[in-house]
C-alpha cells in the first residue's frame, strides 16, 4: 500500500523539482519530505529521483508514479468527499494565465466539475499580470500563474525555466535586431525578454503584439521573429532557439495558485480546486 502523504510529498517534490520547495508548498520539514520519498521508493523497491548537486530529476520510475499517484490520491479525495457527507456549494471565480490554453487543464477543471457539481465555476483567463490585478481588486477568488521566482506569494505548482522559441527553420540574423513576437504589458514574459535583450545591448523589435496565444503561436509559426516561452510548455510547431543563436538566458519561471480576499463562500471550493490542482500540476505541462 502507498500511504497518501508520502504520495503527495512525491507530487510535489516532482512538480517544484526541489525538496526545499515542495516541504513548504506543503507545510512540512524538508527532512521530513526527504523521508516521505524515501518511504515511498522503498515501499516501491524503485529508486524515483536522481538527486545531485545541481537539483532533482525523476527517474522512468518516477516518471511512471506520477500517474499512480495522481489517481490514488483522487480516488482518496472522491472517497473521502463520499462519507463525509459534505457537498461544495457556492461560486468560485478561477484565473488561469493564457500558458494554460493548450495543456490538459480542462482534464483537471473537468474533474473538480464533476466532483462538486453544485460549485458555480467562473473561468477567466487572461495574462498573468493581469490576473494579478484582478486578484488584488478582489475581481478573483484564486489564480494559477506565472510568477518570478524571487517573489514568494502563492503556493508553487512547479518551477521552469523561459527559453527562445521560434519556427524551426527561422535563421537569426546577428547583424539585424532580433524580431520578436509577444503578449502586450503587462505580461510577464515580454517583461523579461525586453530585460534580458536590454542587459545584453542586443537591439530588438517587435513584429507581432497578441494578447491571444493561439495568435502568438501562429505568428512565430509564420518566421514572424522569436517568443519567450516556458520550457515544459512549447507548442507543437516550435522549437527552442539553440545557445549558438546568442540570444540572452531568460532564467527561472515559477507557476503559483495565489487566493483572493477569502470570501467566506467561496473558501472552501477555493482550497479544494487548489488542491486539484497541485495533485494534477504534471498534467498542466506538454508532453
């Protein structure tokens, strides 16, 4: 048997890819999260995690448990749910940044839907920055996106890194200003490819502005110019810019659930989308 701590551990020590984050995502001693993994692959007989001095990867095994996991610990919840005899009631106003349009997220809203039938879920999905905003004007009751990873608010879903990409047959020119295909401010990503390209004294310009990723997508598709864009998340189409091109580093990216102003009504299905989410964060990443 798997315990359901020691699953959940397992889930979010695999999605922040750092057993310091994951301890705190979930309110426990990092000795403790080391623990609950250890417990876990020995109960497994399987060795889930490469650990070194640069991180934590997950082996095919642990790549394998990450299904049996996420199913074990829904059908934990529906049971759980069942014989408590306690139904979710309310509205609860969801934000999504655009990087979700293409992942399985609907998978995850469709199984919270189903599990509580009587919570009216209000989706909006808009650019990070401006979920932001609308958090903070008391517009939203929770939101999962982007952050910087020197900012400390939220829970982390997982941690990834922004890199170039553009269409695979795109050839950059050094000599010429690097084209770049973005999402209008306030977003998050065409903040940190504007820096990045200012701290190196690269010139640039922008050839295309949508605030719709689909439109980001099929221009950059197009040859239009380049987009910074998370690493787990490249669409279908694309690919990374090589290191030879010499466009800056990007760095690190963080996904956070971030809750509103606690409206009583709309805590508890709040917590409980919440924790869906941080259950099934590996399915909100691209294959």
């Amino acid at each position: 048997m798997f315990e359901p701590m020691q699953l959940r551990t397992f889930l979010a020590v695999a999605q922040t890819l750092s057993f310091t984050q994951a301890a705190q995502r979930i309110g426990l001693r990092q000795s403790t999260a080391s623990q609950h993994v250890r417990k876990l692959e020995e109960a497994a007989g399987r060795r889930l995690f490469v650990r070194d001095t640069h991180g934590v990867e997950l082996t095919e095994d642990g790549e394998a448990m990450l299904g049996f996991a996420r199913t074990i610990l829904e059908a934990n919840e529906r049971a759980a749910s069942f014989f408590a005899g306690t139904r979710l009631r309310g509205r609860l106003r969801f934000g999504a940044s655009e990087d979700f349009v293409l992942t399985r997220l609907p998978e995850v809203l469709e199984g919270f839907r189903r599990d509580h039938p009587e919570v009216d879920l209000e989706l909006t999905v808009e650019l990070s920055g401006t979920l932001h905003e609308l958090l903070a004007a008391g517009r939203l009751d929770l939101v999962l996106a982007k952050r910087r990873p020197e900012e400390t608010g939220g829970r982390l879903v997982w941690r990834d890194r922004l890199v170039w990409v553009g269409a695979e047959r795109l050839r950059l020119d050094p000599q010429r200003p690097v084209p770049l295909v973005v999402f209008p401010p306030p977003a998050v990503t065409r903040a940190r490819a504007l820096e990045a390209l200012e701290r190196q004294g690269r010139e640039w310009r922008i050839s295309c502005t949508s605030g719709s990723l689909n439109g980001l997508i099929a221009a950059t598709r197009a040859g239009l110019g380049v987009m910074a864009h998370t690493k787990g998340m490249i669409p279908p189409g694309l690919v990374q810019i090589p290191p030879r091109s010499g466009l800056p580093e990007l760095g690190g990216v963080d996904f956070a659930l971030l809750h509103g102003r606690r409206d009583r009504a709309a805590r508890g299905p709040a917590e409980a989308l919440a924790e869906a989410i941080l259950a099934g964060g590996d399915r909100l990443q691209l294959p």
